[in-house]
C-alpha cells in the first residue's frame, strides 16, 4: 500500500511539473504573440505618425481642411484622460478582446488616409485615442497575468524590444517608396496607407491567436447551463467591481498628485511630452519640408524615423538595463539626457529652415544659418532618440523607487501628463515657427532635469535618514 502510494505521489508531483511547464511555454508563447501584435500596429502607427502632416499637406482636394498636427493633437488629448476610464473596460470584457477591439480602431484611423475627408480625420482621431488608452491597459494586465516574479523582467523585455523595432520597418519602406519624390500623389498615399493597414490588420488580428493561462475554470466548471445563466450576474459583477476599483485608484491619485515628489517631477514629464511630439511628428515633417534636400527630403523622412528608433534602443538598452540598478546613476543619465537634447535642438536650429514645421506649401522658403547638411540632420534624428530614452527610463526609474506601493497611480499620473503636454504641442507645432519651438523645449527642458535633482536628492536624504 505505502510503495503504491508513493509511486502516485511521485507521478502526481511530475504530472504538475509538466502542467507547470506547460503553463510557462503557453505565458512565454502569449508574450511573443503580444510583442510581435504590438510591433505591426505600432509599425503602421508610427509611420503614420511620422508622416502624416507631409501627406495632409499634400492633398489636392479643397474639400479637406484637416491638420495633422492637431489630429495628433486630438489623439493625446482623448488618451491622456481615457486613461482613467479604461480599466474599467478592460475588467469587463478583458484584456484579450479589448486589445482586438483597439487593433481595430487603429486599423480605422490608418484607413481615413485612403480616401481622407475631414470629419472621419477627426472623428478616427477621437476613436484612436480612446483606443490607445484601452490598449496599453489591457497590455499591462496581459503582460503581468502572464508572468511571475522570476519572469516579469524577461517578459517586460522582450516585448520593449519587438515594439521598439516597430520604428524600423515602417519607416524603412516609406524611405524606398518616396525616395526621388518631390510629391506625393494621391496613388502614392493609397499605396502606403493600404500597406499600412494590412499591417495593422494582421497585426489585430495576432491578438487572436492569444491563449487563454487559466484553464482550470473549464475543467471545474462542467455545469454549461448554470454558467450561461450565471454570465449576465458575472460582468454585472465585473463592471461594479471595476467602478469600484476605478473610483479608489483616482482618489489615489489625487492624494499623490499633490505629493511634492509628483509636483516636481511634473516639469520633467511635461517635457517628455514636448520632446515626444517633436520627435515623433514635427522633425520628420520639417526634413521632409526643407528645400535644400531635393528629390530625397520625402524618403528622409523614413529615413529620420529609423534613426530615432535606433536612439531609442541603444539607450533604453544602455540606461534601462545596464544603469537599472544603481539610483546614483539617475541623475547623470537625466543631465546627459538634457545635454544630448540641446546639442540636438542647437544643430536643428542651423541646419533647419524656420519655416519648415509651419509651411503649407511642398518645401520651405526660409534660409537657415548653415547649409542644411544630411549627415547633421539624422545626427540629430539619433540625439532626439537617445535623449528620450534617457528621460522616460529615468522617470520610469524613480517613479518605481519613490511609489514603489503606489506605482500603479503614479505611472498613470506620468503618461497623462506627458500625453496633455504632447497634444499641447502639437497643437501650437503648426502655428509656431522653429525656433520658438525649440525655445519652449529648452526653456522646459532644463526646468524639469533640476526639478528632477531636486527629487533625486530628496530620495536620497529620505533613504539616508531610514538607515539610521
């Protein structure tokens, strides 16, 4: 009897290290799927973004009198106060299908450009926007119910690094297709736009192919006609709960919001908003605008993105997993950051028209100091790229260390403050010649890496007065 016994428990115990195993593949599997759904929507996105103020002007219909400076605008603004609202949705009908169901708004924004007309440009920059914000909430509760402690910082990785490549391979494409085009036709946009939605549509519908972790359920639940009548009092039950939990998280973050650590450090995120549509929308359209550049200005444009990309992954590569760890290191970073950004915004300043965000026609009139030199110009492309990941890393970083019980309200306090400043700024970019621009960002800039040492030393002290 005992020997029977003990050859069960031996085989239960392997048979829950295989269900344990299995379980490990299917999170490791769902987290590729993640990365690689976010990569294509981000691919079209990004290059979307990236573009879009070249191709609006471009138009030849009158009929349209859209911006798209100010749908990006619109976008940001819309995200940044959804982020409240979306937890709620996302507890409902959960985080699987409410990726998909944004797949799909951003698959209608990207389709607008097709056949464009003004009232569905803004009305698919509403929707996107409320999308945005229901995607990256369901991507936080996917990514952390499919990891552990010992996996969070792999899985966390792994999917930064397949989105960050998303900068690549769309803008690549848009270097080759518009490269020696001093226009861009109406075939040329429905080419790329078509492209582009095809890659957001596989992208959306990657999100299909997720597996769900939890399958116990299934198997304890064997009464199907209980459960169905039982379903309506289930999401009845989910949206109560989700009101509930939303209303507490926002009074919370009303308590930190007044915290001096957030005041402070709200200079710093308000910049990374300014920095964000910059270098995401504005610089790419001014290349493509300037005169000096020729039949290759529209191709550069592709060319920018990349290179803003590759800025992006050699520092969050360097500054976020090789400086992770020591907290001495946050305010160098911060200052390299800053420094890198005004040399940037400095050789922008020379080798860019005035005139090149703000023109409505193909190319620039304005003259700027030096001859605008390619080499400087995706230079520059690098330095915005490198400085950005300086600054979201660090913020990312001292966020984590100072609310480390609350880190929850306080990130969502940093994407809405950075989203109000970005939609700002891309309101005001087409109104507003270049060098002001980069006035506002260094004016800015600076404010917000002191008020950051401000912060730093502040956790410093305080960590100092608990060791004693």
């Amino acid at each position: 009897m005992l020997v029977l016994f003990t050859w069960t428990k031996t085989h239960w115990l392997k048979l829950e290290d295989l269900i344990e195993l299995r379980m490990a593949d299917i999170r490791t599997y769902n987290v590729v799927i993640l990365g690689i759904g976010f990569l294509l929507i981000f691919t079209a996105f990004t290059t979307c973004g990236n573009i879009e103020q070249t191709v609006v002007k471009s138009l030849n219909s009158t009929n349209f009198t859209g911006s798209g400076y100010h749908s990006l605008g619109i976008i940001y603004g819309v995200f940044s106060f959804c982020n409240v609202l979306a937890p709620i949705i996302v507890t409902i009908i959960g985080p699987q299908f409410t990726m998909f169901l944004s797949g799909v708004l951003y698959s209608g924004y990207i389709a607008a450009f097709i056949i464009p007309s003004t009232w569905s440009f803004y009305f698919t920059s509403v929707v996107i926007g409320i999308g945005a914000a229901m995607l990256w909430t369901a991507q936080g509760h996917f990514l952390v119910e499919n990891s552990d402690a010992s996996t969070i910082n792999r899985n966390t990785g792994l999917f930064w690094a397949l989105l960050q490549c998303s900068m690549l391979f769309g803008n690549l494409y848009v270097y080759f297709d518009w490269k020696g085009k001093t226009e861009i036709t109406d075939k040329d946009r429905k080419i790329m736009f078509t492209a582009l939605l095809v890659i957001s549509a596989l992208g959306t519908l990657s999100f299909l192919a997720l597996r769900k972790v939890c399958q116990q359920e299934e198997i304890l639940s064997e009464e199907e006609g209980q459960y169905l009548l039982s379903a309506r009092l289930k999401y009845k039950q989910r949206a109560t709960s989700a009101v509930t939990e939303t209303k507490t998280q926002f009074k919370t973050i009303l308590e930190i919001f007044k915290t001096k650590t957030i005041l402070l450090l709200s200079f710093c995120m308000a910049y990374s908003g300014l920095e964000l549509s910059f270098y995401s929308g504005v610089y790419g359209t001014c290349i493509g605008a300037t005169t000096h550049f020729g039949d290759v200005a529209k191709g550069l444009i592709g060319i920018s993105g990349i290179v803003v990309g590759i800025g992006e992954i050699v520092g969050g590569g360097l500054f976020g997993l090789v400086l992770k760890n020591n907290r001495f290191r946050r305010t160098s970073v911060v200052f390299l950051g800053m420094v890198v950004h005004f040399v940037a915004f400095y050789l922008i300043f020379l080798n860019i028209p005035d005139d090149a965000p703000v023109v409505f026609q193909t190319s620039s009139q304005h003259k700027p100091y030096l001859v605008p030199s390619l080499s400087i110009a995706l230079l520059c492309s690098f330095l915005l790229g490198l400085g950005d990941s300086c600054f979201n890393t660090q913020l990312y970083s001292i966020l984590g260390r100072a609310f480390a019980e609350q880190s929850a309200p306080a990130f969502a306090i940093f994407k809405f403050i950075q989203s109000m400043f970005a939609a700002v700024a891309f309101f005001y970019s087409g109104y507003i010649l270049l060098t002001w621009q980069l006035l506002v960002m260094v004016i800015m800039g600076f404010t917000g890496t002191l008020c950051f040492f401000m912060v730093e030393r502040m956790q410093n002290m305080s960590a100092d007065i608990q060791e004693y």
